[in-house]
C-alpha cells in the first residue's frame, strides 16, 4: 500500500520585546536562574497580568506578513493542565477567537501551505535536569521560572505539507520572514523558534485524515526534517503489519534516530479552555491596523525577487543574504553609498571576502571597524584601475585590523598598482632575463607557463603591477625575443 504524509506544523516564535507578556520582568537570556520573575510570572495570588502593548503589535505584524485576517475582536483563554514548570497551573493563551487567522506562506515553487491562526500566549518555565540531558535518566529536576510568561505567538499551519523537505522550507521562510520583520531573532538554539509536527499517514487517494502523532520541541531544521522522516517510516511499518496509530506526543532523539512516546495526546476539550477573566478582550481599531500596515517591512519574497531582478544576484546570493539580517543590512547600505558600483560586485565583496575577514578576526557586521562606506571606497579603487582585486583583499584585512581608510592605506603602501608602461616594461624584462628557460616554454607552445612569469612579476612588484598590462607587456616581449 502507498500512503501520503500529512503533515501540520505549530511554530512558536519568541517575540522581540524587552519585557514578558503579562509582567515588566526582563526577557534576556542567560540570566541566572529564577533572577527574572515576580509576582505575576510566579502565579502568586492575587497577582493580576497587564497586556504587553508591543507584544500585540509584533503579533499583528507576524498576521500582516503571512497574509491573515486581522481580528478586530480576540480574547485571551485559560489553557488548563499541570506541569511543574507551570507555576498558576494554567496557561493564558487564545483560543476560539485569536489575534489572526486564515493566511497562508508560498514555499518551494509557489507550493502554498495554509495558515490555520496565529495566536498569543506566554511561554512556560524550563525544567534542569540533573545527571542527564532529558528526562529519562535524571536524578531530579529544577525549575527555572525566568521563560514563565516570556511572550510568544503560535503560528498553526494547515496540515498541507507533504514531507520533511516541505516542512523544513516552511520553517526556514518563517524563520526568514519574522527576522525580517524584527519580531523575532530566530535563534533556534536559544529556543527563540520551535516547532511542533503533527504527523500522519493515510492511503495515497483517501481525504480521510489518518491518526496523527505529535512531536515536540524540534528546534533545528535538521531535526524537524529528520524527525518527519523517522516519524513517518515508524508509523508506515505499523500499519504494514496490521498495526494502529495512537494518538501520542513523542520526543525525537536525534542520537538513536528514532521517537520515544512522552504522553498521550491531548484534544482541546482536555485543557478546560474558557475565558481568562483578568484580561478584557483585546479590540483593534483600523486605524492601528492600517498605520502597522503602512510601516511593514520589505517582505523577503519580494526582496528576493527583487535581488534577482533589478540587481541580477543569483539564487545562492539571495539565499545567503536573506538568512543573515546583519549581512543583508550592511549590503543595502553598501548598495545606497555605492550607487556607482555594480551590486554584484558589492555582493561578491560583502558575501565572499569581508565575511572571511570578519570570520578569521571573530567580529561581526555590526561591530566591524568596516563600515560601508569604507568598502564603497576600496571597491572604487579597484574600479578606478588604482588597485588590484589582489591588493585589495591584502587592504581589507589591514582595514579589518587597525580602521583605517582604503585611501590612507593605500599611500601608506607607497600607492596603488603600477600601471606606467615603461616602468613595468623594465620589471617584465629583468624576469624574462631570470627565466630564460620559462621564456622557451612559452615560445614553443606552452602558454601556462606565462602564468609562472606573471606571479614572478607580481612578487617583485609586491602585488602592484597591473595584471592586464603586466600580462600584455609579457607576451609582447616574449614574441620580440629571439632565442
């Protein structure tokens, strides 16, 4: 028999703001245990939790950029169940009536992939296991209360996707869009970014949903792809042989490539949904909606579009430009005070050589001495004849190293390439002198070897002879020399 997957992923995106969700507690990661928590976040009585303003702007932000529909009107729910990291002993989330609903997000070739809803809720504490990893093996547990009520939005797909290379396109393009959006870092070791798949199998024909499985807290894509296709081949050897699927939520453990059950799986009557009663239903005005509408970013898809269209970039540059804000910001600003210099080139520049040079020196586009306008000016140089490409990577590590201008640099190596014929002329012929054996080569047929003479001519002018010219001159008096 031939089964479909069906697959449905609920992604959590941790929300940029300086503050939790219902408290003034700080969201800052790494603090020491239980250092960032009061009385709302603990669940002390009678502590009552105040709507975080930005956390409703970022979620109307996330619904804008995945095409949702906005509601005018949602409410907060108390989401009931008992875990020790959960402090009230429920979890104020939404739930009939959410922030957003009915979007959707193109992936692979205009694949589209539903949006069932977005919507707000605060996260839960985190529990240290002692002795072990996970669970399974600890000596005891810890509860860390510093994420109780850190602000989340759920993003609930439909169960459109069809396999783990679908299902890890959509979480990349979410984790693109939302970075770009400035509502989430996306730092998936963090766990700024989850996701949780629901995963299924049924006859290859039949609209019939089978009995779906629930993994947890994949917080890599290679975990979410790997993961599925684990998940999937479990349960396809299941119903070969005549087996059921239960309905559970299971945890993937990527060392022994398999999935172990955690519990059984919930339905939404089990969590006793009904209205939080200390927050009043959250009303938006247009007005609001209209002037965040009008402040959106540039969506990814359609900057991409644009990298490729107006500026002729490739397909692994928009990939590489879109997975790194700090590097496609510093390239659109490079792009604004280069406005004579071909994006490509600064493309090739931004992605190639200064991301090796702030690798090697352990800096970052925020925090390198490069600043754009620096790498507009060595670039001209370069296109100015003054240098060549070689000097110029030679420049950009002493750049990287001391900040200061191309320009001061290059004076400061005695100037720029030697493009006066004759004085190059007089080089090319002490080598060819040196090298009269090369020379012959050359003469008989074997024009690689002038590559030899060329790096020697490069050596004795320390990277300054002009490469076109030197390479010119070359020939010339190869051809005039009689052996």
């Amino acid at each position: 028999m031939v089964f479909e997957t069906v697959i449905g992923l609920e992604v959590h995106a941790q929300l940029k703001t300086q503050s939790k969700l219902f408290c003034a507690c700080s969201v800052a990661f790494g603090a020491s245990a239980n250092q960032q928590v009061c009385p709302v976040c603990l669940g002390l009585p009678g502590a009552l939790p105040v709507l975080n303003k930005q956390a409703v702007y970022f979620g109307i932000i996330a619904g804008l950029m995945l095409n949702c529909r906005i509601n005018r009107h949602s409410v907060f729910a108390r989401k009931n169940y008992f875990y020790p990291d959960l402090p009230k002993g429920y979890q104020i989330s939404q739930f009939e009536l959410p922030l957003c609903e009915k979007g959707y997000l193109d992936i692979l070739d205009q694949r589209r992939i539903g949006i069932t809803r977005i919507h707000l809720e605060e996260d839960a504490g985190k529990l240290n296991h002692i002795g072990s990893n996970s669970i399974a093996g600890a000596q005891g547990s810890l509860v860390d209360l510093n994420r109780a009520s850190t602000p989340l939005i759920e993003i609930v797909s439909e169960p459109d996707l069809r396999s783990g290379q679908e299902a890890r396109a959509y979480m990349e393009l979410l984790k693109t869009i939302v970075e770009h959006a400035g509502i989430c870092d996306g730092n998936l070791e963090e766990g700024s970014l989850r996701a949780d798949a629901n995963i299924s199998l049924r006859p290859m024909g039949s609209t019939t949903y089978g009995t779906r499985t629930e993994v947890k807290n994949l917080n890599s894509f290679r975990s979410l792809e790997m993961a599925i296709q684990v998940e999937v081949e479990r349960q396809k050897n299941i119903l070969l042989s005549g087996g059921t699927i239960v309905q559970e939520t299971r945890n993937f453990d990527e060392a022994t490539q398999s999935t172990t059950s955690l519990r059984s799986k919930t339905n939404a009557h089990d969590y006793r949904y009904f209205p939080e009663p200390d927050l009043p239903p959250l009303v938006l005005t247009e007005a609001l909606i209209q002037d965040i509408q009008n402040t959106l970013p540039e969506h990814p898809q359609k900057k991409k579009a644009r990298y490729l269209n107006d500026y002729h970039l490739s397909e692994s540059d928009c990939k590489v430009l879109l997975q790194d804000i700090q590097l496609d910001a510093y390239f659109r600003e490079t792009l604004e005070k280069g406005a004579h210099l071909a994006p490509k080139d600064i493309c090739n520049w931004v992605i190639g050589d200064l991301t090796a040079v702030l690798k090697e020196a352990h800096s970052t586009f925020s925090t390198t001495p490069i600043q754009p306008e620096m790498l507009c000016e060595l670039l001209t140089l370069i296109h100015q004849g003054t240098i060549s490409g070689k000097m110029a990577k030679d420049i950009l590590v002493t750049m990287q190293q001391s900040g200061q201008r191309p320009k001061a640099l290059v004076d400061k190596m005695g100037g720029g390439q030697i493009s006066d014929e004759s004085e190059l002329r007089g080089i090319v012929d002490a080598i060819l002198d040196q090298n009269l054996e090369v020379v012959v080569k050359v003469k008989s047929g074997k024009s690689n070897s002038a590559d030899f003479l060329i790096g020697q001519i490069m050596k004795a002018t320390k990277g300054k002879a002009k490469p076109d010219l030197a390479r010119a001159l070359l020939l010339e008096q190869i051809e005039k020399r009689v052996l």
